[in-house]
C-alpha cells in the first residue's frame, strides 16, 4: 500500500506517517510547502531507511506539480491534513485561509476524482465547524461555524461530500476535537504551559480559560485514521473524540501540578478570543461500532507524556520560536 500524506510536517501529518512506516506494508509519500522541520517535532524520524520519501511542494502555489507527482507515484490512499488552522488568526486574513483549505482542495479533488488509482481519499476535517457543542454530537448535526477558519474547513466538507454523493469518489472526512501529544507545535496550550512553567512565566487563559474542550490524544486519532484507510467500506463521517471534556484552565491547571508546581503562580486571565466556541463535545459511537474504535491515552498519561517530551528536548526547544509563525 502507497499512502501520500499532504501536510506530513504538522503534528497529526507526522504521526499519520510514524504509525504508516510501522507497518510492514505501507510505504508514504511526505508531502508539505515547507522543508522538513527538526527532527524533534517529527516522530517519524526514528524509522531509519524506511519506506519514506518527502516532497516539498505548495499545494496553492504549485497545483499542478502536485497533481504531476501524485500522478506519477499513484498512491492508494491520499491522507489531507494541510491547512491553516491557527483560529484567531482566520478573522484577520481570511482570504489566504480560503485559498489553502477550500481552493486547494477544490483544484486537487476536481482532478483527483477521475483517477482510477485512487482507493481511498482521507480528509482531515475539525470539530470547529459544528460551532458550540451544548451535548454530544453525531456526525450529521448541522454546521454552524463561528470563525473563518471554521467556515473554510465546513466548505471543503461540503464540497467533498458532494463528491462523494454525485460522483462516488471514496471519501472520508475525520472530525476530532482538541488533538495534544508529543511533538506538538510550541504554541499549543498544553506544550506551552510546560514551556511557560519551565521559564516561570504565566499562562494567558482567554475569556478566564472557561471555554471547555475534549482532548484526545494524537495516537488515538491515528489508530482511527488508520481504521478508517483498512476498511472495506467506510462511512463518510467519522468522530474521534472523547467523553472527557475539560475547561482549558483545567487542563492548564493539571500541566502545572504535574510538574509540582502552582497553578496560582503560572495563569494571568486575559480578554476571550473572536468566536471562541464554548464547548467542543462529539459522539464518537460510530467509529466504536464500525471498528472498534475507542480513545485509550488519558488526558493526564498523555499531558505528563507531552512533559516528559519537553524536558527531553529542552535544549532545542529553547532555540525554536514559542510563538504561531504566520507564512503566506
């Protein structure tokens, strides 16, 4: 099996590509616009020699050459996990997050959807684009986005579910909540706290970090993409998620006591963020009865992890940026 991963550089595109080179009959194409990051934030690195090749190449800027690629290699299966998904910062440039995770998915699917090599095509999707989660949601609850970001990846849904329905094209979507574990980009809260705590700064809660989320760890979403790319005949929707959802102080909170330290010393309440949603909550029902899917890692097993990981790596953690570089 040949798997191409679009967006390989990001935290969930690695981990997709870690679990693929464990198996014995996968071999991935990597594929980002940028270069491969340092090695710490790419877990794959670890399988020396495997059955891996990386290509750098825009898909906005250089449609064609990916088209040309994927062409030539034919992979079985396209995992998409490309995007602009720092949310705040979609209500301030909204254009170029259109143009990333609506227009070069349209182009690439509009192609991709004659191809008789294509087996499966996998899309990495978000919970955001459901808005507010007041209870569990199934996975054919209306769309109700409330930032650009959101409304961008809602719109590539449709689009592909359109594809699927009018044309047959073997698509996928994977919605998850709030994804966390090793390797994870600096700014995310969790890595961040650690980072924060390590430095004695403090920890900026949007809104008093009231806003309540379900973390699921990477692995656990992995394990569930790789269900959904082995299965006979997958639905169009899947949710991975769990039921333990926690505000965000919380979950800042338990990084701080994790690492003996007081919560008191290391949060400063700050003003809440444009269309911060107020909870994130998904019913996860169908990938248990589909494949027996159930999230495994605990928020507290996978938040010392992320610790453990972090002081590790301190030395070259220290010479990265703590802050979302933005790059158009």
């Amino acid at each position: 099996m040949k798997v191409a991963v679009i967006g390989s550089n990001c935290f969930t595109g690695s981990h997709v590509v870690d679990a693929l080179l464990e198996r014995a009959d996968a071999s991935v194409l990597g594929i980002s616009r940028s270069p491969e990051k340092a090695a710490f934030f790419l877990p794959y690195k670890r399988h020396r020699g495997a059955a891996f090749s990386f290509h750098q190449v825009d898909i906005v800027r250089e449609a064609p050459r990916l088209l040309a690629l994927l062409d030539a290699e034919r992979p079985d299966v396209v995992v998409n996990v490309a995007a602009l998904s720092e949310v705040n910062l979609s209500n301030f440039h909204p254009v170029e997050y259109f143009d990333v995770n609506v227009g070069a998915v349209v182009r690439l699917l509009s192609e991709l959807r004659s191809r008789p090599w294509l087996r499966r095509y996998v899309h990495i999707s978000s919970a955001e684009i459901y808005g507010p989660c007041p209870r569990p949601l199934l996975e054919t609850a209306p769309l109700d986005p409330s930032t650009p970001y959101a409304v961008s990846k809602a719109a590539a849904d449709m689009f592909l579910l359109t594809l699927r329905k009018n044309f047959g094209v073997p698509i996928t979507l994977v919605r998850s909540t709030n994804v966390f574990g090793r390797h994870q980009q600096l700014f995310k809260i969790i890595p961040r706290t650690a980072i924060y705590v390590r430095q004695g700064r403090k920890v900026e809660l949007q809104g008093g970090g009231v806003a309540k989320k379900s973390f699921v760890h990477i692995r656990d979403v992995v394990r569930g993409v790789l269900s959904v790319i082995d299965a006979a005949a997958p639905e169009a929707i899947y949710h991975f998620s769990t039921d333990d959802d926690r505000t965000v102080r919380d979950v800042v909170e338990l990084t701080c006591r994790l690492m003996g330290r007081d919560p008191a010393d290391h949060t400063v309440i700050v003003g809440d963020r444009i269309g911060q949603d107020s909870r994130y909550l998904l019913d996860w029902s169908l990938a248990r009865r589909s494949f027996g899917w159930r999230p495994e890692i605990t928020l507290e097993a996978g938040i010392a992890e992320t610790i453990a990981w972090v002081e590790a790596e301190w030395a070259s953690i220290q010479r990265e940026p703590l802050e979302y570089q933005h790059r158009v």
